[in-house]
C-alpha cells in the first residue's frame, strides 16, 4: 500500500513547483518566465532521483530496455530530437502516463496491459513527448501559480503518511484532495494541451512508421471502459487527460489523412506485455488460470508461451518452464529473452550447465546490454567468486555506458560484497547515494571508509578524490536533516 501511493504521490500527483517562485528574467518566452530550460532539466534530475530512491522505477532489464528504445525511436521524429529523456516504467496497477519537466516520461505497467498493440501504447508516449516538446507544463504552472504551494504541501504530507503509518485511509485522502484540487484549477487551461499533444503526437507516430491511429484507438478504448483503479480509487488516465468525443473524433479524422505506408511494431511488444502480466501480478490475478485455459490461437502464440514459461520460473517449476521454452518458436528480436529464461531455469537445475550456457549467451551476444545486465544478475547468485567476477565485469560495461543510473551501482555494490571486496562496494554504495542528490550520506560512507588503515595509495587516492567531488554538493536542507536526525531524543 505504501509503494503504490509513494508512486503515486511522486509521479502522478506531483507537479514541478518547488522552483515557481524563483523570478526569472522574461527571456521572451510565456514560459521561459516561469521556468528555464535549465530549472527544467533541474526538475528532471530531481524527480528521476527521487523516484530511484523510493524504488519507483522499474528496473527489470527487459522491461526498461524496451521502453527506452521504443520512447527514443518516437523522440527521434518529434518536434524536439535533440531533447534528453527519461523514459521510466512504474510498476502499479494503475492505468495512466504523465510527462514533467526537463524530458522525464513515466508509464504504468497497467496502462502497458492496457494496450492492445504496440502503436496504442506509442500514441501514448507520442503524446507526453508532445508535451514536454510544446512546454506545457512550464504553460500550467504560469497559469496555476498560485495553487502550487497548497499542492506541494499536500504532497508532503500525503507522501510523509504513507511513510510514516501503517494505516493507508489519510494519504488515500489528502491524495484525492490534492489531485481534486489540482484537476479542477487545471482542467479549462490543459483541454487546449490535449489537443495540441494530440495532433503533434499523431505526426510523430507516423513519421516514426508506427500507426496513428493508435492513439486515437487507445482513447476511444478508455472512454468505453471509463474506470477507476478498484484497489485504490485514485484516478486515472481519464481523471488528469480529460477526454470528449469531440477530442478523439479529431484524432482518428487526424490520423486517416496521412498517405498509406507500412507500420513497423516490434515483435518484443507482445514479449514485455506478457513479462509484465506476470512480474506485476499478485496471488489474486488468477494467472494460473489464464495460463493454462487459453484458445488454442493463444496457446500457439510465442509470447504467450514466454510468459506461460516465465510463470512457471516464478513458481519453481523449472523443468516445466524448460519444456514451455522449447515450444517457443519466434524471430531473432525476441529470441534474446527466451535465451535469458532458459539460462534462468538451467542455472537453478543445474549450476555448472547454467554457467556454461551464459558463457555461450556472452559469446554470442558480447556487446547486448541485456544479456550483459541479466546474465550478472543470474552470476550473482552463484557462490564462485570467478563467476561473480564475470558479473562484476559485465556491470561496470553498463556503468560506464550509463554513469548517471544509481540501479548499476546498487548491482556492484552487491556483487562487490558478494565478491568480499568491501571497500569496493562501499565507493559503490557512494557513488549511487550520489547519484540520488544524497551526497551528505555519500561522504559519510566514504569518511568511515577512509579510516580503514589497510587501504592502498590507489585506494586512498579514489576516495580522497570521490570526497572532494561530492562534499561542496552538499546541501544545507542536508546538513538540516542529519542535525534533525542527531538531536538528542531522536
């Protein structure tokens, strides 16, 4: 309960207000009055931190890699390619996507769930690109100024409930309160955004050869199904893109006035759906049942038996997952994944048969970063010290590739301790705190560590040099904090 309304309050309900008071020169732009392009790409590094140390995002290595090249294929034809984006998954059964400032895209597992096919779920992101490339939020915040401070408050407080009390009744409300009050003030001013998300949306679909009407598809679906969450009651895809059929009228007449083309979908579509259908799900989703009765149609379908065989995984089943996999006929995209379940199922049958079949995965696909992320996550449950030295490798490739992501360092500060090189999982636990913008408590680690008297000069000099990097970062609301923390009677 907690997870879910943390997610919630931070990605759904919360709103880049915290800088709105900051006067800015008027650089010419309404909105650049507001906000810059700096405070924006500011508000980006802040949410994404934020929502990494509240484990708000999915960092399932199929699933992220599916939405970060589908969202960059998309940003690639937009208005604005040059932009930088985040394009982040949220594991909740909650049917919604929101944009924010700087080029930050978040997407429900249950909105993904939700889409029948891979252009569905592209007009969404299409959509919330358009927002960040047209600056809408900066446009709201101009108009809704003077609510930004009760909003922010109430998140606090909803976000301080839900962290501090078992009971989940008071952030449930000041949620709904917050989000209520937001809603209303924004409604008349976003219609406009809609729209215009929508005809800029449908451009980049089509120039990305992704159909679209997918979007408008996808719309006209949830205004047929016009429901609420039923395990939390917070709103939806509908309670903050509000919808007409004026709205998704002009978005199907939109999208049929493009010249026919072949659209191309990624066959790893099918794939992610049914690896969220079932790392998403809970005990009362009945997908043993939707596993085992399915029309003879489905049963042939290679996603399906992917997730029939990932399922059983999940459940022990490992032999049964196996014969599921061998079932599996598909095409080279998606082969990779059906490869990395079977090295799943193989490594806890059979230790040493697993780790040759990885070795063959490494020789195979030596430069694939999902291999090199999923491969170390199965060595890192191995008790060798060679083989957890291979996944130590294959890490620190993907934390070179991607310096600013804090769940690479969280997976070498483990395989680091798993390998018992404990100074070198302590830079890395500093080095993730760091990158969550906590870097009172990144020095604090590196401090203690400095007092091990069986440190080299190499050793010395690192830390020495991570000291001086991360101590002017600093900030005073930290210093507040650790004092408030320290008080006696705490």
């Amino acid at each position: 309960m907690k997870f879910v309304l943390i997610i919630y309050l931070f990605v759904s309900l919360w709103q880049p207000v915290a800088y709105a008071q900051i006067k800015l020169p008027d650089l010419g732009n309404p909105s650049d009055a507001v906000m810059s392009e700096d405070d924006e790409a500011r508000y980006r590094k802040e949410i994404r931190q934020q929502m990494y140390a509240y484990q708000m995002v999915m960092t399932d290595a199929v699933v992220a890699s599916y939405i970060y090249h589908l969202g960059y294929r998309l940003a690639a034809h937009s208005d604005k390619p040059t932009q930088a984006y985040d394009f982040f998954v949220v594991p909740a059964d909650v049917i919604n996507a929101s944009a924010y400032p700087g080029g930050l895209i978040v997407v429900y597992s249950g909105l993904i769930l939700e889409t029948a096919n891979e252009s569905e779920l592209a007009g969404v992101l299409a959509h919330e690109i358009a927002h960040v490339s047209q600056r809408h939020i900066s446009r709201m915040i101009a108009k809704q100024q003077k609510a930004t401070i009760p909003i922010l408050l109430g998140m606090l407080a909803a976000a301080a409930a839900a962290s501090s009390s078992s009971s989940g009744d008071a952030p449930i409300a000041i949620a709904s309160t917050m989000s209520g009050l937001q809603q209303q003030l924004a409604i008349n001013f976003t219609r406009y955004h809609e729209y215009e998300a929508d005809r800029v949306g449908i451009n980049t679909l089509y120039k990305a050869d992704l159909n679209p009407e997918g979007m408008a598809g996808f719309f006209a679906k949830l205004m047929t199904k016009n429901r609420v969450d039923p395990r939390y009651q917070l709103p939806e895809y509908l309670r903050t893109h509000p919808l007409s059929v004026n709205r998704v009228t002009e978005a199907k007449n939109r999208s049929k006035n493009f010249a026919p083309k072949v659209y191309k979908e990624s066959s790893m579509y099918d794939f992610v759906k049914e690896r969220l259908r079932v790392l998403t799900a809970n005990e009362f989703d009945g997908l043993e049942a939707y596993y085992n009765n399915q029309s003879e149609s489905k049963v042939n379908s290679a996603a399906f038996l992917y997730g029939r065989a990932l399922h059983q995984y999940q459940h022990n089943k490992f032999a049964a997952s196996l014969n599921t996999i061998e079932k599996i006929n598909t095409d080279a995209e998606t082969m990779v994944v059906v490869k990395l379940l079977k090295a799943q199922n193989l490594s806890r049958m059979d230790g040493k048969q697993g780790q040759t079949f990885i070795k063959q995965l490494l020789t195979q696909y030596p430069e694939n970063n999902l291999v090199l992320e999923e491969t170390a996550q199965i060595m890192m449950q191995s008790d060798d010290l060679e083989v957890i030295d291979q996944a130590i490798r294959n890490i620190r490739k993907l934390s070179y590739q991607y310096p600013e992501n804090p769940h690479y360092q969280d997976m070498l500060a483990i395989a680091y301790y798993k390998a018992m090189k404990p100074i070198d999982a302590a830079q890395a636990m500093a080095r993730r705190a760091h990158l969550l913008g906590q870097n009172y408590q990144a020095v604090r680690i590196l401090k203690n560590l400095r007092k091990n008297e069986n440190l080299d000069f190499y050793q010395t000099a690192k830390i020495d040099a991570q000291v001086v990097e991360y101590e002017p970062l600093i900030t005073d609301d930290e210093h507040n904090r650790e004092r408030d923390r320290n008080r006696p009677g705490r």
